[in-house]
C-alpha cells in the first residue's frame, strides 16, 4: 500500500483564504483583528516561529505587532506588558513565544493572559472548557489536526483513535477533541508498556512526543490516517517527524509528511483563533 500524502499546505491555504474573507467582513464593521506576540530573548527558533506568525496575520489581513524584551526582563516587567496587552482594545489575540528564560513561570504568564485573548488556548480556564466540553479556544496544533480529519472526510465518530503524548500543548487537547468528536481514544506516554499494541489499534493515529522517528511501519494499523506532529532537526540540517515516513508509507492509508503536514495547520488555526476573539467582540 502506499499512503496518500496529506498537503498540509494547501488546507492551510484554504482555511487563511477564508480567514482573509471573515476579516474583511469584520473590516466593514471598523475592527481589524490584533495580534500581538510577545518575545523574550533571541531564542534563533522562536524568532523564526515569531516572524512567520506576523507574515503570516499580515498575508490574511489582519494586524499584528511583535513586542521584543531582552532575555533578562524579570517576571514583574513581562507579566506588566501582558497586562498592557489586556486592556488594549486593539489586541484581540496574545501569544507570548514559549519556551521563556529560565527566571520566569510560565504558568504564571500564560494565567495572566485574558482568557478571551489567549489564542494559544493554554490558560488554565481555556484548558477546563475544553475538557468540560464547552471550548472558547482550542489549542492551535490539535485544532489544526482535527481540521486536516474534517478535510480528509475521516469518519472520528466511533473511530479508535491513538494519541502517542500526552503534552499540555499537543497530546491531551488532542485526546480531548478527538472525544468530543466520539472517537474512543487512547493517550499514550513515555511510560505506556508495548506501545505496538496501542498504536495498531489505532485508526487514527496522532504522534506528537519529540522522539524521531520513533513510530515505525510495523506500529500502524493498515489503512490508518497517521498525523505526525514531531518537529525535529537532524544532524543533517534537514526536519523529520516522529514517525519513520518511508516504511509508515506502506502501511497507512493517509499521513501527514514532514515538513509540510501539521506545522502549516497550526500557523493558520492561530489565524482562525484572532479572528474568532475579534468576532466575539463584536457580537458580546
Ligand atoms: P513534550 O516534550 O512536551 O511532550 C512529549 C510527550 O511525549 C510526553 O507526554 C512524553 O511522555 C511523550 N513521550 C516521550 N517519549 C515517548 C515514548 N518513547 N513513547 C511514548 N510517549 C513518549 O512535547 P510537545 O508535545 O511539546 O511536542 C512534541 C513534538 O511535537 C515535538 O517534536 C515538537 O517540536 C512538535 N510540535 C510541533 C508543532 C507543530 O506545529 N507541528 C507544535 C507543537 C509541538 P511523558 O508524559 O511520560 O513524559
């Protein structure tokens, strides 16, 4: 068998196209979406990830600022701009860039963040709706994925479906999509024993644990849709996701490469997340 290649590209492409229309809309009624992202340090990763975000809000029309701080800025001064970022009518999403210097909680900071703005979807109180099964903002990596489902028409309802990491940020709001959607879902972690047999149950197969390659032809059920979330760097310069794509090619139905899967879903569900903060100001 060989795997259908799922172009990550192009459903983002299609989802900012629609943001760019929503946006426009709202244009009508004298709102431009805000973003603002927060950046602490020269972190070469995250000044990457950063400059994408803004590109990327600028492409769809909606406005974004990049406040920079220098990696020695205490707590107090950090959790101040957020603050600010608060009460400014014109910021309808934050997002500050993880990971943060060591002297600071981020925790902390992401609390701090109003849950309405909080277009990551990592503030406690957006966690608990989401597991409580009335969700304000969904986490941008797991919403993307279930969107690259909605848009390979993958039946989830009844669907077993196999999370391998269980991260605040990727692992559990995936779990927690996936349920709400009515797969039966199991959550893996670095502790789960014969993790083969978990993973070949699996119709729908999630990998987002940072372990290359680490989830092998022989692990996936034949015909299953496998969404590998891993963002990896190898000696060679190149990327390479948690699951050796070659010999994963022979057994799934469907899978997502790397790059070109899910990084391009998650950039796009952060645009759908401003957009839909701004919505909801005007329609409070
Ligand atoms: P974390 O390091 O926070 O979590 C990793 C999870 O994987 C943990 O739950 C850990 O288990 C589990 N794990 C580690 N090793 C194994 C193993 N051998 N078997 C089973 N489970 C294991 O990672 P993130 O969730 O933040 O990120 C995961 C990957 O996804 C990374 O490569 C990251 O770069 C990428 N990523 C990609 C994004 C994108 O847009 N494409 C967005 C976010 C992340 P335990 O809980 O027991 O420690």
């Amino acid at each position: 068998m060989n795997a259908r290649i799922i172009d990550g590209k192009a459903i983002s492409a299609a989802i900012k196209t629609e943001v760019a229309q929503r946006v426009h809309t709202l244009a009508r009624q004298g709102i431009t979406p805000g973003l603002a992202v927060v950046l602490v340090g020269e972190d070469p990763a995250s000044q990457v990830y950063v400059r994408n975000k803004a590109a990327a809000c600028e492409k769809a029309g909606l406005h974004s600022k990049v406040i920079r701080l220098a990696s020695d800025t205490s707590e107090e001064a950090l959790l101040d701009v957020v603050r600010e970022l608060n009460n400014d009518a014109s910021v309808h999403g934050i997002l500050v860039q993880l990971p943060l210097p060591a002297q600071m909680n981020s925790s902390k900071v992401i609390e701090t963040i109003a849950p309405a703005k909080d277009v990551d979807g990592f503030h406690i109180s957006n966690a608990g709706l989401l597991m409580t099964g009335r969700p304000l903002v969904r986490p941008c990596t797991p919403y993307g994925i279930m969107k690259i489902l909605e848009s390979e028409n993958t039946v989830v309802r009844g669907a077993e479906a196999v999370v391998v990491g269980a991260s605040n940020i990727v692992g559990k709001p995936m779990a927690l999509l996936l349920l709400a959607a009515g797969a039966t879902v199991t959550l893996c972690n670095s502790k789960t024993r014969d993790l083969g047999a978990q993973t070949r149950r699996a119709d729908i197969l999630v990998v987002a644990t940072g372990r290359p390659r680490m989830i092998t032809g022989d692990m996936i059920k034949p015909g299953a849709i496998v969404i590998d979330v891993g963002i990896n760097r190898q000696a060679d310069g190149k990327l390479t996701g948690d699951v050796e794509f070659e010999s994963a090619c022979k057994v799934a139905g469907a899978i997502t490469p790397v790059p070109g899967g899910v990084g391009p879903m998650t950039i796009a569900m952060l645009l759908v997340n401003t957009l839909e903060a701004a919505e909801r100001c005007v329609h409070i």
